[in-house]
C-alpha cells in the first residue's frame, strides 16, 4: 500500500467508503438530510434557514445559489471548504476505517444508522467535526 497521502478527492472518497460511513455516503437522500441538518443545528443563523429551508423543500440546492441574501455565507463555505486538507482528510478517513472494525471483545459498537446526529454536541460528548 502507498502511504504517500493522496490530495485527489476521488482518493478521498475511496477511502471514506472503505469506513462504516460509506454506506452513509452513498445514500444520496440521507447525506441530504444530514447536511441539512448539520445546517439547521449549526450557529450561523443564515446557514439554519438555508437547512430549513432545503429540508423542507422550499428551495433547491440550485435556486440555492440565486438567492442574492445567501451569497456572503455561500462565499464563507466555499473558501472554508478550499481550505481543506485533502491529504488529512484521506488519512483521517483510512483510520477511521482502521479504528472502526467492530470486534467481539469492543465495549462499544458502531452505531451508523445513528449518522450524524448528536455529532459535536457538546452533552453527547463528541467533538465537534468542522
């Protein structure tokens, strides 16, 4: 195996799919659903009416983008997410594939039908993942 990290996204993706998470990936409706939620929960007041606002069908992720009050927090998360390390975020994602296989002797379990929820929430006492 190549442990020279990858920058590439497909790389990126191949190795999050190889965790507990990729089925959660590929379910196009529930990542959705919780990347509106994430919104919804997050403290950006103009990021929880995009959430709602994409949830509840109101508006599209297309008609998302022509919406001339949306733009300043839009500029905010495309900058955030060229900010990505790409090379960590594949590490990160191969040991958390690593790290996750269940065994017969784990105390706790996997719970990937719970998805995100609760995630950096502070009382649930994740972390947060931004």
């Amino acid at each position: 195996m190549n442990d020279t990290p990858s920058t590439r996204p497909e790389d990126v993706l191949a190795a999050v799919d190889r965790t507990p998470y990729g089925a959660v990936v590929r379910d196009e409706a529930r990542r959705r659903q919780m990347v509106y939620e994430s919104l919804i929960s997050g403290p950006d007041p103009v990021g929880r009416e995009i959430g709602q606002q994409l949830r509840d069908g109101n508006l599209s992720p297309r008609e998302l983008l022509t919406v001339g009050d949306y733009q300043p927090f839009l500029s905010r998360a495309r900058a955030q997410a060229e900010r990505l390390d790409l090379a960590d975020l594949a590490a990160a994602a191969r040991r958390a594939a690593a790290d996750d296989l269940p065994s017969d002797s784990d105390d706790e379990r996997l719970d990937v039908d719970r998805g995100w929820a609760g995630y950096g929430d502070e009382s649930s006492g994740e972390r947060s993942w931004q």
